[in-house]
C-alpha cells in the first residue's frame, strides 16, 4: 500500500514501510537538493552568459565607432539591410510613427534587458552621472518645492535619477509602449508618465522643463512650434543638446524629424541663435562631455 504526500508514492506499513519511507525521503532530498544546485548553476550560467555577450557586444560597437566615421558607418548599416538611421525613411510619417518605429527597430541601439533603448547618450556612465550631478546643483539651488516636467523622457534611466529632486515629476514622451515598459518599472508617489507630443499638445505647467536629447532629432519647425508655446509654461528651461566639436559650427541647419541628428552634418540646435532667436533673462551652461561624435551641452535658460 502506498500514501501519497508531496514527493510522491511512499511505502505505509510497518517497520520496513518506516525505513523504507526514510531512504525514499532521503533519495528524494538528495533529488531535490541536486536539481536545485543544477538549475542554480544553469541561471548563474545563463547570466553569465548574458553579461559577456553584452560586454562584448558594446565594445565591438564602441570600438566601430571610434575608427568608423558616422557616415560611413550610416553608410554600411544601409548596405547591409540593417534599418537606416536616415531621417530621409521618415519623410510623410508623424512623430509618434518615426519615434516608434525608431525604438522598434532599435535605430538608437539596445541594451539586452530592455524593450525600448534611448541611445547611448542615455545611457553613457560619465555623461549621465555628471549630467545628474549637474543639476542636483542647480535644482537644489533653486527655492521652494519644484514641479518638473521632463519632455521626451525616454527609457528614463536619466530622469529616474532626479525624480526625489522634484514635488512632482511629470515624465512625457510620444511613445506610448515605451510610457506603458516605464510605468512597471519606475513607481514613485511624485511621479507620473504622460502621453504628450511636445510639438503640438499643450505642456503642463511647471517650475522647470527638461528637454534633453530631443529637439536634437526635429525638424526647425516642430522646434519653432514647441518654442512658441513654452512662455509662461515655465520658469527655467533646461535643454541639452549633441553638438558638433569644434566650436564654430553653423548652427540650426534644417532637417526632417527623425532619429538622426545634425551632428552628422556639423551643426546641431541652439535656441537662442536664429532662427528661433529664443529670449531668455539669462542663460547658462551647466555641464558639457564629449562624445565620440561630439559634444553633449547642457543649457539652462531663465525665461522672460
Ligand atoms: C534620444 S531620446 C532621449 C531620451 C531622454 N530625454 C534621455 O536623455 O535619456 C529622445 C526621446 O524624445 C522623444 N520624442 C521625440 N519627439 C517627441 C515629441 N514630439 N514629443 C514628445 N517626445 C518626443 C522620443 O520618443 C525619445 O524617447
């Protein structure tokens, strides 16, 4: 005869059934003890395997882009099939379509653990440790509690990290799968993600707006258009932008919104020069780092 219990069918009787009914106990942890060192070195194994292939993989692409200049290396995506970082595939697609379309292609790169990736300048340890600690000193310099309003936030691996500097953090973007993967994984009482076109809804009141590796990728008009709604929507605006390296560069040459940006072509976005001519009581940089391709500024403007 045999009762049943949780490991399985155990002898019932006697003396013998007593013993018996230990060994089998015994086998069965010594199962269970070994099946769970497997499946532990498996996960340590499959993890392992993981981080190696991520290390390898950003040093190859890291190393490509330090030898390969931009163009040519937009020049071999192309010609090997691989989705083309050109805003020119864009051309008659809405912001929401290109923005989607770029993270679903993975034109800005990928991580491994994420579904949405916003690029290495998310994401480069320098660049955002010292962008954090450039403005929590210029954050906590300002008086009284904040609202910030962070346009274009991303995979927020960068605003995560200033969301206890604010009252209340407002996280937008156009990219509503990239919010939804963003709600699960960032939970904060001051915190909440919003659906916004910065070109043409309507921004939310604030004390400061964030907009930080955006308009980067806009057309001059989707820019114009932003410009013109933010007065009195804010006191300080806080833009960072990837620029070209050398500093004589011709600034706010047009392109089509998209994933590219005007690095590739020696300019790159700066408000108040023309044709935005952006008026601001003062204005301030607050922090810069150079990138292979350029360099990554921080503006801060005080508005009229
Ligand atoms: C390069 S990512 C930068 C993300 C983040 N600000 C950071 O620095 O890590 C640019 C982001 O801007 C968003 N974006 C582009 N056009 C937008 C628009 N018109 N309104 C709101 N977000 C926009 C994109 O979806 C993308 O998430």
């Amino acid at each position: 005869m045999y009762e049943t219990s949780g490991r399985g069918l155990i002898p019932a009787f006697g003396a013998e059934g007593a013993s018996l009914r230990l060994q089998s106990a015994q086998h069965l942890y010594c199962v269970s003890a070994s099946v769970r060192r497997t499946n532990c070195c498996r996960l340590i194994y499959s993890a392992s395997v993981l981080v190696m292939k991520e290390i390898v993989f950003t040093k190859a692409v890291n190393l490509s882009k330090a030898i390969i200049p931009y163009r040519h290396r937009m020049f071999i995506r192309k010609i090997l099939g691989m989705a083309a970082l050109s805003d020119d595939d864009f051309v008659g697609c809405t912001n929401r379509e290109i923005f989607s379309r770029t993270y679903e292609k993975k034109l800005w790169g990928w991580s491994g653990t994420r579904k949405y990736y916003s690029g290495h300048g998310s994401h480069e340890r320098e660049v955002v440790t010292g962008y954090v600690n450039a403005l929590e000193h210029f954050l906590v310099g300002l008086a009284g509690p904040k609202i910030i309003v962070d346009l274009g936030c991303g995979d927020f691996n960068v605003g995560s990290r200033l969301v206890h500097l604010a009252s209340k953090y407002i996280a937008c973007d156009i990219v509503d799968g990239l919010l939804k993967e963003n709600r699960k994984l960032f939970k904060y009482d001051n915190l909440e993600f919003k659906e916004l076109d910065l070109v043409n809804d309507e921004i939310p009141m604030s004390d400061v707006i964030i907009v930080r590796q955006v308009l980067q990728h806009l057309s001059n008009n989707d820019i114009h258009k932003f410009i013109d709604k933010i007065h009195h929507r804010c006191k300080y605006l806080i833009v960072t932008e990837h620029l070209p390296i050398r500093s004589d560069f011709l600034p706010n040459i047009d392109k089509p919104s998209g994933p590219g940006f005007r690095v590739s072509f020696e300019s790159g976005v700066i408000l108040t020069e023309p044709p935005f001519n952006l008026l601001v009581l003062n204005s301030q940089v607050l922090c810069e780092f150079k990138e292979r391709d350029g360099i990554i500024r921080t503006f801060a403007y005080r508005l009229q």
